[in-house]
C-alpha cells in the first residue's frame, strides 16, 4: 500500500514539475485521461509498459517513480 501512496505523489508532482495536464500526460503517454486520474488517486496501479511510457514522458526514472530511490532525474 505505501508504494502506492509513494507512486501516485510522485506522479502528480511530476506531471505538475513538467506543466501538464491529466490530459496532456495522457496524450503524451498514449493513455485515457482516466487512466491518470486514476493513478494519482491511487485506484489503480499502471502496468510496466504504462510505467514505462509515463517516466519517458516526464523524463524521470522508474526507480524514483515506483519510490525505489530519492533521486529521479532521468
């Protein structure tokens, strides 16, 4: 459960740190909006290749993503 907390702050305050939108992120990421509102609630966890994508997008690391380390510049 605490990696999810840890999963969908970090989302959001990298989509905010890159000026985007839900939809925006989305869009980029190839994803539904509600897809990412989702995650950032914390009502669903995205799958690897969606992780993937949506650390490319933010250009951060998996590892900081996920909560595995502090440091996540990409």
């Amino acid at each position: 459960m605490e990696r999810v907390a840890i999963f969908k702050e970090r989302l959001l305050l990298a989509r905010r740190r890159r000026d985007l939108s839900q939809e925006q992120l989305a869009d980029k990421a190839g994803l539904f909006k509600t897809d990412v509102s989702k995650y950032e609630r914390g009502q669903s966890m995205p799958t690897v290749a969606r992780l993937m994508r949506l650390a490319d997008v933010l250009d951060v690391t998996l590892d900081w993503l996920c909560g595995r380390k502090e440091d996540g510049r990409g």
